[in-house]
C-alpha cells in the first residue's frame, strides 16, 4: 500500500512541478524577477498574500510591485517619503498600508547588513535540526525587532512557537529552497536543506493527507506539519515537501 500510494504522489509531482502552473500560482510573482534580491522580496509578499483567491493574491502582489516601481529591492533600501506616500492606499484583505509600511521599514533595515534574506532564516538554525521551528521562531523575533512594531501587523507572520502551521512561511521557503530541473522552485538559498524543510499545510493538503491516512490528528497546526512532513519523508527523506505539488494540486486543481 504504501509504495503504491508513493507511486501515485511521485507521479502527480511529475505532473503538477511543471512551468506550465506557474502563471495561475502566487510563485509567478517572483518568476517576474531575476536579481536575487528582487524575487526574495517579490516571494515573501506574494507568499504573505497567499490566502483566499489565487486570482487576488496574483493580481494584489502585481499592484504592490508596481507601486515599487517593478524593483522590489531598491525601493525597500532607497525610498524617499513620496515613494511611501504612494503605498498609503494599498490593502489586501485584512493586510493594509500600515502593515506594509513595517514590512519595506524590516527590508530596509535587513538588506543594510545582509545580502540575501537567507540569514534572517538562517540564523536561528542548526544543521543538526530536523525541521525549521527553529528557523521560523528566530525570524519571527527578528522581523517584530524594529521599534514601534504596529500591534495590527503581528498576525502576518506566523510562528511554531505559537502553533501555528506557517502555512505561507513554508511555501515561501520552498520556493526559496528547493531546486530542481523543472524550474518552478527557485533554489537560491544554500543554507537551509530541502531535508529541513516542512510541507505548506492548509485545509485542501490536510484534507488530501488525512484522505490518504498520512495524518490522524484532527487539528491544523505545527505539530499536524510535523507529522505530515515526516510521515512523506518515508517517501523521500531528503525532499519531503516535493509532494507539495501532489498534495495542494489534489486538493485545489482535481478537488480530491
């Protein structure tokens, strides 16, 4: 049974890690990009958008790039007051101008000291970790670490340590983290291992999971992941969250 269940999902990734998807996927956002920087900045807010309608999320992350004049990167190190002013008018659901406000305020403070947005991952994790709780904590406490932090913008970042399934953090970190020959992932980040990381858990990949028996808990948070993430990498210990694809297509594309 379970070889044959590996053989399904190994085949629906063959099918669903495809270029094709990318243009109705939020990951088209950052494919827009090619300086590194650009698609780290472009990933986390089109990643951070990354509920409800796929449509939305697509067209939302495409407005706010435009507002950033299509780079991403500079505008967070180099705006002016009038480049801001320009974002005041901005929302996403429940996501507004004063969240987006802190968010450019961390980028500019982050990029000043470091190249790549890998080390506010990294920082906090160890190469002997089996999952990224550590990772994920440590850049939550890193993100809030500016003065003044608006109370309102706490909830748009998620934690383990807050039991949280990091749904959206650890889409982002797929995409940053995995590579591949298929060119969907984007494989820019070296220090994080595929093997570390930890499958994006929403209510159509735990319906799928739970459908196939590769979860008994009941609820959706972190420790749901955890066990997700491990029961797949039975299938594959060394890029678990490549059945991703097959798991979120089931659900959302073939309404599994």
């Amino acid at each position: 049974m379970e070889n044959k269940l590996k053989n399904f999902l190994e085949a629906k990734v063959k099918e669903y890690n495809n270029p094709v998807f990318i243009k109705a996927d939020p990951i088209s956002i950052p494919h827009a990009f090619t300086k590194k920087q650009d698609i780290e900045i472009a990933g986390f807010f089109a990643a951070i958008f990354a509920w409800g309608n796929r449509t939305s999320i697509i067209n939302k992350s495409k407005e706010l790039m435009q507002l950033m004049d299509n780079a991403p990167h500079d505008f967070c190190k180099n705006h002016t007051d009038k480049d801001l002013a320009k974002l005041l008018a901005f929302k996403h659901r429940t996501f507004n101008a004063t969240d987006l406000l802190y968010f450019i305020a961390f980028f500019k403070m982050h990029y000043k000291n470091h190249l790549s947005l890998e080390d506010a991952f990294a920082a906090t994790l160890n190469k002997k970790d089996t999952d990224t709780a550590g990772a994920l904590n440590g850049f939550y406490q890193y993100f809030f670490s500016l003065p003044d932090v608006p109370q309102r913008t706490f909830k748009h970042i998620a934690s383990p340590g807050k039991h949280s399934a990091c749904k959206r953090i650890n889409m982002y970190l797929r995409w940053m983290v995995r590579q591949d020959k298929q060119g969907v992932d984007f494989g820019l980040w070296k220090k994080i291992s595929p093997s570390q990381l930890q499958i994006p858990l929403d209510v159509h990949v735990a319906r799928v999971a739970r459908h196939f028996k590769l979860i008994d808990r009941h609820t959706t948070d972190w420790q749901t992941v955890v066990e997700l993430t491990n029961a797949l990498k039975q299938f594959d210990a060394h890029d678990p969250v490549k059945y991703d694809f097959a798991l979120f297509s089931l659900g959302v594309i073939e309404k599994f």
